[in-house]
C-alpha cells in the first residue's frame, strides 16, 4: 500500500473509537500519527490546522468531526512521509482517570510527549519508558467526541535520536525525563534527525 493509500484509509478511520483488544487481553486506546513535514513548517502552521479555525478554549480546541478529518487531510497533503503506531494504555494512567473521577484529590492530565530509544516490549504496567531520550510539553491539545488528540511539533533541533518507544505522561510531569504519571506507551520507530520537521500527533479514545 502507498503512503498516500494509507493515509486516505487512516484518515476514512479516525474518529470511529478505533480501540480493540489485543491478544494478550491489553487494550489499543489510540495511536501516534507520524508525519515529517517540509522546510518551513512551524509551530503556528500546526496549530492553525489542527484547531480548524477554532478558538482555543482554555488548554483545548473543541473541534467536530468534519473538521478534525479535514485537519487530518490537510497533514496528509504536505507530508513528506507519514507512519502510524498504536498504544497500550497504562495502568497508572488509568488509576489517575479514576481518581479524577472519584474526586480523588487533585488529578491532572496528559502534559508531555517523549521518546526513548529503549529495547522492550510496552505493557500496561509500565510506568516509564525504557530508556527516556527526549520529552517536550503538548503543543496542541484538541477534543472531538470521544476522541482527544495531544499534537507536538518536533523542530530540528529537537529530539534527534533513532525511536525506539514513545508515551505520554502528565499529573505532575515536568521537563525531567521520568516525571509524572505515565498513561500511555508505544512501540515507536523513527530515526529522527537534524533536517526533519515532525509532528507527532497522539490520538487517544475513550470507549
């Protein structure tokens, strides 16, 4: 399949709660969208896609279906290649969601996106990557439905190591690799270097 066959069928895919159990009865509850952009791309040109014109509310985009899809597409279209990975959701993570809801002291959520060049295979009982690389603050948070998308944008300058794993981490992560709470881990592979703009967005579901 050509990469432009397999973003049209991700695209056709997104937004349908895509959370299916796997075969070690762990659950995929979203995935990491790839994409390395062409010279120029910015902060600011991410942001103005993935909000489809929106206001910010708050930390977050509230953005409908049509849209978020249309987003999508319109990353697709510049992208100079793109790849697709799914996720296992934490167990810590989910203690944190349930707090929340119990009204279980002060919960916070998903803050930080990093990568690790680490060997292993991601459960749900991992509570940090296997070998943290490199970690920056969301860019772009947006909420559709069911659905809530962390997007953040990699310069340069940021990140240039050969992935291995990715996962997001928040309720008290800060800048230090291994803080906070990790929700979910991934099986990542990108070799990322100085002459790659990418954008990483991180779609989790809720089903």
């Amino acid at each position: 399949m050509s990469g432009a066959e397999q973003s049209q069928g991700l695209t056709r895919g997104l937004l349908r709660g895509l959370v299916a159990p796997e075969a070690s009865g762990l659950w995929r509850t979203g995935m990491i969208v790839t994409r390395a952009m062409p010279a120029g791309f910015d902060q600011r040109e991410y942001e103005r896609i993935l909000s489809a014109g929106r206001q910010r509310d708050g930390t977050l985009y509230h953005v409908d279906a049509i849209a978020a899809r249309a987003a999508q597409r319109d990353l697709d279209r510049l992208a100079l290649d793109m790849r697709v990975t799914h996720n296992i959701a934490c167990n810590a993570g989910r203690t944190v969601a349930l707090d929340f809801l119990a009204g279980n002291g002060a919960p916070t959520g998903i803050s930080y996106f990093a990568v690790g060049t680490g060997s292993g295979t991601p459960g749900a009982t991992d509570t940090t990557l296997f070998v943290e690389a490199f970690r920056k603050a969301i860019t772009t948070t947006t909420l559709t439905g069911n659905q809530v998308l962390f997007g953040t944008l990699f310069n340069t300058t940021d990140g240039n190591y050969d992935y291995t794993e990715a996962g997001l981490f928040g309720n008290g992560a800060t800048a230090t690799a291994n803080s906070g709470t990790l929700f979910a881990h991934a099986a990542y592979i990108y070799d990322k270097t100085s002459s790659i703009t990418l954008t990483n967005d991180y779609f989790i579901y809720l089903n």
